[in-house]
C-alpha cells in the first residue's frame, strides 16, 4: 500500500514532527510517499525516510498547476491514500482525492479560528464543511481537538477516529548526558533553574505573554528554542529592555538538547491540538506550565504533570513557576508523573500503528 502525506510546512512545527514520527512507525507494508515545501530541516528527513518519494509543493500557498502535477503523481505513482496534515494540506489534498477518486485522510492539527474575525470564521467553516464531502475519514490528535470541532460545528456528519499524539521515549541517562554538554556549551551552571519553550513566534503561540514571565523571573534561565514572524521583534526587545536571562537559540534541527538542559517547560500558547512539544518535555520528565487552554488541559492537568494558568494572566504563570524553581522535590515529583502518561498514552509507535489500521480500512485491505 502507498500513502501520501501532505504538509504546506516542512520548517520547524509540530505537524512535520508528527508526520516524521508516523513514517518512522509506519508498517513495513506501507510505502510513503510525502508532498511538502523544500525547505529545511524536515523536506531533507522525509526525503530520507520515504527513500526520495517526495513531491515539491509550495510552502503555505495553494498553486492549482501545482495540485494538478500532484494528482498526477498520484496516478503514476500508484498512491492508494492520501493523507493530509493541516488546513492548508487539506486543500491540495480534497483536490488530488476530486480529480483522482483516492480515498482523503485528513488530520487537522489543530482548529484554526483562533486569530479569525467573525466574517472570517463564517466562510472558513462554509468552506470546511461544503469541502468535506471530499475527505472519507478524519483523525484528531486529541479528544479536546474533536470538542472543539463540535463547538465549532465543523464536520458534523464525517467519519472520524481520536489518535492521540505521540512521541519516543527519552532514557535517562540520554537526558544527563544531553544536559551537562548542552548547558556547558551555553555557559550555564550546573545549579541554575532553567526553563525551555520550543515555539513558532507568532500569534498562536503567543511568546509576547512569555516574554512579560522571563522579565519577572530575572533568576530564572529561559531558553527559546524557534523562529517565526515574532522572533526579531522580541529579540530586539529583550536587548533593549535588557532581558538577560532569555537565550534565543533560534531554530534547532533537534530540541533535545534545550529539552535535556531544562528544569521546567512553558508553553504559553492561545490554542493547540495536542502539542508535540509537550509531549517531548514530559518523555524527558520535565514538569510543565502551560495556558489552561486547548491542547493544554487533557496531557497537563489531567495527566498531574505539570500546572496550568488561565491564558492573558502572566503573573499567574510567574507564581506557578516560582513554585517549581524553589522546590526541586516538587519539579521531579511532576516530571516522573508527565514521563509515566507519556510512556503508557502517548506512545508514537502506537499513534503509527492505530493510523496503519485507518489506511488499511481505508484501502480495502
């Protein structure tokens, strides 16, 4: 069986990560084949991993000559499936499944209305909802994910399947060794309290907010770990404003070293699916912080491994944290609960293994 993963991304973010994780676990029955912007780090890994089965696709732009060329790779190809990855993979993939009848897998990576206005928001779920009839099965990252579908009332009629996120499993001494060599490397000490975010800097993920806690925790070590839109523009303000506890490490081919060096992870997003972030810094047992929102409450507050604070209140995240770098007790008792969950609910070779049996339902297989 072959099957076509679509992303309008290949830079840092959680969707390529995920799609990474899924060829890494796939069956060895299923061949995949990826179509995704050629750009750095992940267009080179899914050249890699799909033994160059990949297909150039603009980044974040639909090109109806481009879609054309698609469907016809399909064709020659001999794709069975087609599974997309986001809002903007989703139109390229309704697409391919219109001109060439291949069964459409779709995976939303999140529900993007975050950022809408309300005239916005009416035509993107008119468009979501008329361009559905094209997709044969939805997957959702998490069961908040599908909630806020309903909420949404988008997709009301379409077959779907909660697969929760996943991600490998970190050893311990994988952890020490990463952390002494990445904090040595940035001149940290072995006794500073550090706190990681891995982000894209733009309005989803909301690192204005985290940027107000790091100025209010001068004694804390912040490292960011991304690019984006908001990056230049925070940077600029931190050496203005002399912020000099934040690292900008800017974007990283693996955060496991900024994750291995932490004591504490913050997330201070507005909306997510079921962040794969997160989800690292728990396998690394790194007790979390995080905005009570979306994406946020199922893997943090109800997994015991990590707090939450209610999103637009910094001071609130700043009195949680401040728990947590002065009592190491409490920091390990969280982490060694978040690695538990992962381990036993959020394993990658099980979110593979559950979409392989998609494929296969949906392959006639």
């Amino acid at each position: 069986m072959r099957v076509l993963m679509v992303s309008v991304r290949a830079d840092h973010g959680g969707g390529p990560r995920h799609i990474e994780l899924l060829i890494k676990n796939l069956d060895k029955l299923i061949e995949a084949h990826v179509a995704c912007p050629q750009e750095p780090p992940y267009a080179e890994r899914f050249n890699q991993l799909a033994r160059g089965n990949v297909f150039s696709i603009p980044h974040r732009k639909f090109d109806l000559s481009c879609a054309v060329r698609l469907s016809r790779y399909v064709l020659r190809k001999g794709v069975d499936i087609v599974h997309t990855h986001g809002k903007g993979a989703g139109v390229y993939g309704r697409f391919v499944s219109l001109l060439t009848g291949k069964p459409c897998l779709h995976t939303p990576h999140g529900v993007h209305v975050g950022n809408y206005n309300a005239l916005s928001e009416r035509l993107y779920r008119f468009y979501e909802n008329l361009t559905i009839r094209l997709v044969d099965r939805l997957v959702f990252v998490s069961n908040e994910e599908y909630k806020v579908a309903q909420k949404n009332r988008l997709w009301p009629r379409t077959p779907y399947k909660v697969i929760e996120n996943g991600v490998e499993d970190v050893s311990h001494e994988e952890r020490i060794s990463e952390r002494s060599a990445f904090r040595q490397c940035l001149g940290i000490s072995s006794e500073a309290v550090v706190v990681t975010t891995l982000s894209r800097f733009d309005f989803q993920k909301n690192m204005q907010e985290a940027f107000q806690v790091a100025q209010e925790l001068p004694e804390v070590v912040f490292l960011w770990v991304g690019h984006g839109n908001d990056f230049a523009e925070l940077k600029k303000k931190a050496a203005e404003e002399k912020v000099e506890n934040l690292i900008f490490l800017g974007a990283m081919d693996s955060s496991t070293p900024a994750l291995a060096a932490a004591d504490v992870y913050f997330s201070s997003a507005r909306w997510e699916g079921l962040p794969l972030a997160v989800l690292e810094a728990m396998a690394m047992g790194l007790p979390v912080v995080a905005s009570d929102v979306t994406g946020h409450f199922e893997i943090v507050g109800e997994s015991g491994g990590g707090v939450l604070y209610p999103l637009g209140r910094p001071g609130q995240a700043v009195k949680k944290l401040k728990l947590l770098v002065a009592d190491e007790g409490l920091r390990r008792q969280l982490g060694d609960r978040g690695r538990k969950v992962q381990q036993k609910c959020y394993s990658s070779k099980v979110m593979a293994q559950e979409v392989c049996n998609i494929y296969r339902e949906l392959g006639g297989e």
